[in-house]
C-alpha cells in the first residue's frame, strides 16, 4: 500500500476530466484497510471514497486524500433449491460480478448488466435499469463506520432505498465505508422483460433466459449509451424528475406526446432525456461538453472539458428545462 501525491485522478474515474488528488490510496486486502483507517486515515481533514469513479464529477483537483477500496472477492454463503445468497466485496467490478451469476444461471442482476462502477457503490444510489432496482435483490450491506471503525451489517430495509437514493447518499452520507455486499438471487428467476425496448430486443433471441437477457440489455446499452472508455460521461447525469399530476397536465396541454409513468407514492415521473430534447438540447455541443446524441440523458466530455465546463453547461440545460416546463432537474451525479 502506498499513499501517492498529486496524482492524476483521469484513470480512476469515467468522466475523463484532467485533474489530481492531492493523496491517493488503493486498499487491496481488508486487514490493510481496517490497519489504514485505524492509523493514516485520520490524518487528513479532507477525505473522500472513490469506488469505480464512474458517478462522480471533479470540479477541480482534490486537495485531500482519496481512498480506493479495491477488495475483490465472492462468496457462496447459502444456497437452496430455489435462491442462492451471494457476497461481494466491495472492489469487484460490478459487470463482472454480474456476468458470474448469469453464467451460473443465477437471476436478479442481469437488467443492470453493463452498468459501471464497483460492487461497493450499488447500494449508494441504488443502481437502476430496464425496470430493476439493485434494492430488489440486496439482503444487507456491509460496513465500517468510520469514526468507531465498527464493523456495520445494514439490513435491506435499513438501508432507506429509494429512487437513485439510500441512507448512504442521504442521511449517513460520508459516514461508512461498503465493504461487501449480500444479494439473493434466484434459481428460476421470474424474468423482467416487460420494458419496451427490452422486448423488443429479445425478439432477436430463439431463448428467453437470464444470460439472453443480459446479452439484449447490453446490446441496447452498447447502442444508446456511449462508452466512458471512448468518450468521458458518468451514465445519467440527471435524475427522473417525479412531478405532480397537475403539473404534468398542464405540460400536456402544450406537449400532448410528453411521456408520464404514474409512480406508486403519488405524482408522475418524467423522462430527463424527454424533457432535454424537447428543449433542443440532444446531441448540443459547447466546446468539448454536450449531450450525447443518442442519450440526451448523458452529458460527455469531448476531450478537455473542465468540471466547471460541464456544471455550467448542466446548469444551462437546468435553467431551459425550468423556463420551459417549470420543471427542476436533480443532478444524479456526485459533484466534488
Ligand atoms: N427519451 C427521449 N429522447 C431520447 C432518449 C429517451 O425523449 O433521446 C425519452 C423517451 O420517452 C424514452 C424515455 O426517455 O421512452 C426513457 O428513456 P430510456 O429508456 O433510455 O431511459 P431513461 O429514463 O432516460 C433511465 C436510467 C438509466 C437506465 C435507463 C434504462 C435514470 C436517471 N436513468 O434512463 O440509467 O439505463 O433508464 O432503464 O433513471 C444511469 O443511471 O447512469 C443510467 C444510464
């Protein structure tokens, strides 16, 4: 383990903005981690956790210490005949993890195939697509607290899931350290492909399974969403705003193909991405920030743009969408 100065954060984050952390540490094994955060961790008023970087934005360098739990590991810790319960450490990369339950057949996880990021960060904003929530397979998570360095199992229900939002973006933000996560998963999975562009996809396919789920979900993926390896962006970078129904139709009068999906706990949701077209900013490019053309959801980095460059370009879209629809757009993405 070595605490490195004034590195460049490029490699360890998908936005690809060119900026340093003024410490960094990557943590490989648990005793090394528990032995860093009893001694050198409180050295450093100014700390963050950094898992995969791959919902994060840096508006400048990172005048602290970075940690980055890199603990691998999966272990079968029960099986049935009808679910297996499966831990992850904190530091497996989340498709990957994903991979090795569809490859064993297992089901739950194979709507969020392709969804980037680490293991430890799925709970944080309860990762979510084509009608699956990680919070649905979750059975607890593991942590640290790390002011007492007590070992913390949250069960599923303590963990205040939400949309894109639990305890740990919320109420205990900065709080604990994830270093494992639990999930059931299910031998004869009942299979969630009732999402338009998921059915249509799997019409390609002779079998309706969860590894051909999986392979649709991430052609479709591989289509709309562009590569962070390619092109810099950190996936949606706008929540789905929920507004009232009242709101919703009087945007109707004027928009009669606006789409709404009617949420359980009242009020509409509206898709960011639809809102964000119709105000004329799909496939914009300022400089080296834009929309990307086939997911206006997903701000990119073109090459050199700066996180300013891109806040004040997400504000822009912020400021339309609110003149147009008097609609307000959560940032999704973790702004440092
Ligand atoms: N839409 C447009 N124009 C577009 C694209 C989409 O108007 O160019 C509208 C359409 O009405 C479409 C609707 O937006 O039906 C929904 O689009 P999509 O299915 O692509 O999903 P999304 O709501 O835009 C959410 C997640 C994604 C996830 C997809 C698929 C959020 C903030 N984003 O996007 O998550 O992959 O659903 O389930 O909820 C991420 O979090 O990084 C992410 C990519």
């Amino acid at each position: 383990m070595q605490i490195l100065e004034n590195t460049a954060l490029k490699p360890f984050h998908t936005f690809g903005i060119n900026c340093n952390a003024r410490f960094l540490v990557t943590i490989e094994s648990y005793t090394e981690l528990i032995s860093f955060l009893k001694t050198d961790w409180n050295n450093y008023p100014h700390r963050m956790i950094l898992g995969g970087g791959s919902n994060v934005l840096f508006t400048g360098d990172y005048e602290g210490l970075i940690l980055r739990p890199q603990i691998k590991g999966i272990e079968l810790i029960e099986e049935t005949s009808e679910t297996v319960t499966v831990r992850a450490m904190c530091g497996e990369v989340w498709d990957e993890f994903v991979n090795y339950t569809v490859e064993r057949g297992w089901g739950g996880l194979e709507n969020l195939s392709q969804i980037p990021g680490n293991v430890g960060a799925c709970p944080i904003q309860n990762i979510g697509a084509y009608g699956v929530e990680v919070k649905e397979t979750i059975q607890w998570v593991e942590c640290i607290e790390l002011t007492t360095l007590n070992q913390v199992k949250f069960w599923n229900e303590e963990c205040g899931f939400d949309y894109r939002n639990s305890v740990f973006k919320s109420s205990l933000k900065g709080k604990y350290l994830i270093t494992a996560v639990v999930f059931k998963l299910q031998k004869s999975p009942a299979l969630k492909t009732k999402y338009a562009d998921v059915e249509r996809e799997l019409e390609k396919y002779e079998k309706v399974d969860v590894k051909s789920v999986r392979a649709a979900i991430s052609a479709i993926r591989w289509r709309k969403l562009p590569d962070p390896l390619c092109i810099g962006n950190a996936g949606s970078f706008f929540k789905n705003p929920v507004i009232s129904v009242p709101h919703y139709k009087e945007i109707q009068e004027d928009y009669p193909t606006v789409p709404g999906y009617p949420q359980a706990d009242a009020g509409i949701k509206v898709p960011a991405a639809w809102l964000i077209e119709n105000a004329c900013y799909k496939g914009v490019r300022e400089g080296d920030v834009g929309t990307s053309p086939t997911q206006p959801l997903v701000i990119v980095n073109y090459g050199d743009a700066t996180g300013e460059e891109i806040i004040t370009f997400a504000r822009k879209i912020q400021k339309q969408i609110h003149e147009m629809f008097g609609v307000e757009l959560e940032m999704e993405v973790n702004v440092v």
